[in-house]
C-alpha cells in the first residue's frame, strides 16, 4: 500500500508541464524534464497542438471525420492480424492434419510420440511467455510481431524437411517459442488504434482464425491427401508444411512492412487525423506506447484480484477448448468415417466457433456487457457436457451452480 | 447428446460441434482482459500470461481424456463440465470484483472525457490502480 501511495506520488511530480505554458517548445520540456513516465502519445499530441485534419471542413462532423479514420485503420490493421492469427493456429493444426496422412509412418512414430509433438509447441509457448513480457515492452510491437511470425513461418516449413521425431521436434518447439508473441501482441495493438468497445469486434475477428484456420487447414488437408510420394517426390503432408510455412513467411513480411507500431506512425493518417485519432482513444487511459519497464506492475499485478480473475478463466476455458480442437478430428474418426472424410466433416466445427466468436463481440461493440454474453455462450457446452448425467438431482445441481 | 447410442451419428456429430460453442467465453476475455488493465508494463504482463495460459489449458485439458475411459470417456466429460461451472464462477466474481471497484471510485473524481485528451495525466504513466479515475468495464 504505502509502495503504491508513493509510486503515485512519484509520477505525479515527475509529470511534464501542463499545456497552459506555450512559451516553452516541447523539446526544451524534454531536456529538462524526464519524459519516460508519461506516453509517446502524449509528446506526439504535445506537438502537434494546431494539427486539424485535412479532410475536415466545416460541413464534417466530429464522428465523420472518427469514421472515416477508423475504416482506413480497419483495412490496414485488421486484415493483417487476422492474417497472422489464422497462420498461427494452421501451422500447429498442420501437425494433425499430417498425423492423419503418411507422417506417422514416413517419421515413424510410436507410442506419445505424435502427442508429445503437439504438446511441445504449446509448452514452449507457455514457457517463452515470461521473455515476451519484458521483450514486448522493450522492442515496437508490430515489428517485433512480424519477426516472430516469419521466424515461425521458416520453423513451420522446416518440419517438411524432419526425418525422424527428434528432427521435427526441434522444429515443433521453435514454433512455440516464434508464436508465443501473437496473442499477447494482437491484444496490446489493438488497444493503440480502438476504444475499448471497438476493441471488441477486431479482436473477435482475429480470433476468428481459429475457425477459419481449421476449414481452410481442413480443405487443404483433405487436397493434399491425394498427394502420394509416387507422382511427386514429396509425400503430401511435407507439401503441406511447405505451404503453410511459405504462406505464413510472405504474410510476416507485408506485416513487417505494411503494419505500424502506433498511429503517431501510420503513413495513412496525417498530423491533424493522429491527434483526433489519439483523442478518441484517450478515454482508454490504457495508453499506447511506453518503453520503460517498470517492474513494480508486475508486483501490482501479481496483488490485483482482477489479474488472477482473469488468469484463472482463461486458464479454466482454455483448458477445454484444448480438448475441442485436439480431439474433435479424431472423436469423427471414432464414428466411422475415414480419414479423408473425418477431415471434411470436422469443418463445421469451425463455423460453429465462428458464430459464437461473432455474436457476444458484436453485442459487447454495442455497449452490452462482457459478462453476462460469456455465461451467455457457456449455457450450449453446459447442456451438451451435462446430458449424459439427467436425472433431477443432477438438474437440480446444475441450475443451483448456474 | 454426448450419450446418444453409436449408431446416431448424426446426433454425435452434432454434439461434437456444439461442444465448439466453448470458443464464446475465451474470446470474451481475449477483449476483456485488455480492456481493464492499465500501465504498459501491467499490460504486457498481464497479456502475455493471457497468452501463456492458453497454451497450457490446450496441454492440460486434453489430458483427461485416457484411453482407458474409451470409448465412453465420462471422467473426461465429468472434467470439461467441472471446468464450466468453475470458468462461469470465476467471471461472475470477475463482475462482482469490477461492480465493487467502481463504486468505491465513484466518489474520487469524474471519468475521463475526451475533452481532456490533452491533459498529461490522462497519457501518465499510471496503471489501472493508481489512477484513481479508471473505470472497469464489464
């Protein structure tokens, strides 16, 4: 407690001079006052004061102008992350897809070893998470997530060449390590460019690369299963890594280059559309970009309820999501069906993922609250998980828990 | 519908792509979780956990399904209902804990309005915590 009345107590003072000493140029401000403690954004607004953008004239509205700018924020953002999500779940769904064609045998694989090659890109992941905290503050995020996603896209491609389990292990646990950035990432750019109700509806669409990622990976599985070593050389699910791999490397690269850390840098946008831009957002109090790393929020957030709230749900929900997207290829296997036509079948499943992603982001964009759409969207899992246990007691504990 | 005999395959199928509705409540906090958490390096922190817990739920959860519980697999269901009702309970008291933290603010000062944009302590340097005048939304 008396750590934090201080640490207030210290950015306060240390805060710059208020807007009403004009004489002063925000250059001179910068030599003598310690700006590290207040956002880039800030100094971006300090100095551009008088900037109005170009497009307004005196028939635009406020909202217009905030419109118009956040379509063409829309089209550059949004579709490149989307991009970067939807690789990121194709090429650890790839794995299952080749798991069902001729890998097994080609690596040949035993006992956990297939499990254990699943398993290990997401440990690394889990793990390389610590890193990334400090990394994600230190380096612009945007580019940083770029990298990563090409060095992903090189690790993914690199699996075609495995020859056995050890060979495409490595491969498996350096995609963990490249792809432990994206979801970190996407939620801090997002809160750069949109309020947080516009937040809602992009990072939804993003996380719909889940669904995407499983029919486009489903179909082109299924394509590629009609690859045999024969008539090519390569057996297909090598192809399919190649692909994948190749894919996610040309999507990095327009991502490095075409998406910017912040607005203050969006070539798209002038001085006077940043400043409206950067005013819309400020009611966030999130801020945008600080590079300073102040280790005592992570002692706060290690002490905030909310932050182990939110762990603990994300953890509990993850959890089970784990078992859909393992499990449901081979759960439609288990009915029956073959291989080729498992793969097919399983693709509704990502439509069903879609729908649920869609509605509540769309609902929350719309002022609803976040969480009663998320006891919301539970209820379907609810009746489906608690069939097999009808009976009035059970009912009665379920409605009761409920 | 996850008990329907082998031979309603229809229904199984059916059941198996219900059980995808799961992917609602996480993209819920995906949103949730940035929206409330303040200071850039909180934030990194708190997202990046965001980010690593998702990938050990897809490790640990799958792990109740063993080969011995086959084909049925009840322990399993028994686990992914247990997780549910645990997950529903845990954002509840999240909405309860932000109800709680707004109204013991409501008293300090007003929320920020865009008109105050350009005053430096709406960009400080401040997390969720120590500026008095954030809001959580829920």
């Amino acid at each position: 407690m008396i750590f934090l009345v201080i640490s207030i107590s210290v950015e306060r003072t240390s805060l710059p001079p208020k807007m009403s000493e004009p004489e002063k140029d925000s250059s001179a401000i910068a030599e003598e006052q310690s700006l590290t403690d207040v956002d880039d954004a800030w100094k971006f607004l300090d100095k551009h004061r008088d900037a109005v953008p170009s497009s307004s004239t005196s028939s635009s509205s406020q909202e217009g102008i905030l419109l118009a700018i956040r379509r063409k924020n829309d089209w550059r953002i949004v579709p490149l992350g989307f991009l970067c999500y939807t690789m990121q779940f194709m090429d650890k769904l790839v794995l299952n897809y080749a798991g069902v064609m001729s890998m097994r045998a080609d690596l040949r694989l035993t006992g956990n070893d297939f499990s254990n090659l699943v398993t290990a890109t997401y440990i690394a992941t889990a793990v390389w998470e610590l890193p990334t905290v400090w990394l994600l503050q230190r380096f612009p995020v945007a580019k940083y997530m770029a990298i990563n996603v090409i060095l992903w896209g090189i690790s993914t491609a690199c699996g075609a060449a495995a020859k056995d389990y050890s060979t495409m292990m490595v491969t498996r646990v350096l995609l963990g390590i490249f792809e432990a950035t994206i979801n970190p990432s996407l939620m801090l750019i997002a809160g750069r460019w949109y309020t947080k109700p516009e937040q809602a509806p992009r990072l939804s669409l993003w996380l719909q690369g889940l669904g995407v990622g499983q029919i486009v990976g489903g179909a082109l599985s299924y394509g590629f299963q009609f690859v045999s070593p024969e008539n090519g050389g390569l057996a297909g699910w090598r192809i399919l890594f190649i692909t994948l791999g190749v894919a996610t490397v040309v999507i990095g690269i327009a991502t490095y280059l075409f998406l910017p850390d912040n607005p203050m840098e969006a070539p798209w946008l002038d001085d006077g559309e940043k400043v409206a831009l950067l005013k819309h957002i400020s009611v966030n109090q999130t801020g945008v970009e600080n590079k300073k790393f102040r280790s005592a929020e992570i002692w706060e957030a290690l002490r905030d309820p909310q932050v182990w709230l939110i762990w603990a749900s994300v953890v509990l929900f993850a959890g089970t999501g784990g078992i859909v997207v393992a499990y449901s290829a081979t759960l439609i296997r288990n009915l029956g069906y073959d291989p080729k036509q498992a793969t097919l079948l399983n693709m509704p499943s990502g439509l069903i993922s879609i729908t649920v992603m869609a509605v509540p982001a769309w609902a929350i964009r719309r002022g609803q609250p976040r969480w009663a759409w998320a006891l919301a969207v539970l209820l379907p899992a609810y009746v489906f998980f608690s069939f097999p246990f009808i009976s009035p007691t059970y009912i009665f504990l379920f409605f009761f828990l409920y | 519908m996850s008990f329907l005999p082998a031979s309603n395959k229809p229904g199984l199928l059916t059941g198996i792509y219900l059980t995808n509705a799961i992917s609602g409540p996480l993209t819920i906090f995906w949103n949730w979780a940035p929206a409330n958490v303040a200071g850039a390096t909180k934030r990194a922190f708190v997202t990046a956990m965001v980010g690593g817990l998702f990938a050990a739920g897809a490790v640990i959860g799958p792990q109740s399904f063993q080969a011995r519980d086959a084909p049925e697999y009840r322990p399993a269901k028994i686990t992914i209902l247990a997780t549910q009702i645990a997950g529903g309970c845990t954002t509840i008291a999240l909405f309860l804990y932000y109800v709680w933290q707004n109204k013991s603010r409501r008293a300090d000062e007003s929320h920020w309005a865009e008109d105050a944009f350009m005053s430096p302590e709406v960009w400080a340097r401040m997390t969720d915590k120590e500026n008095k005048r954030f809001r959580y939304s829920y």
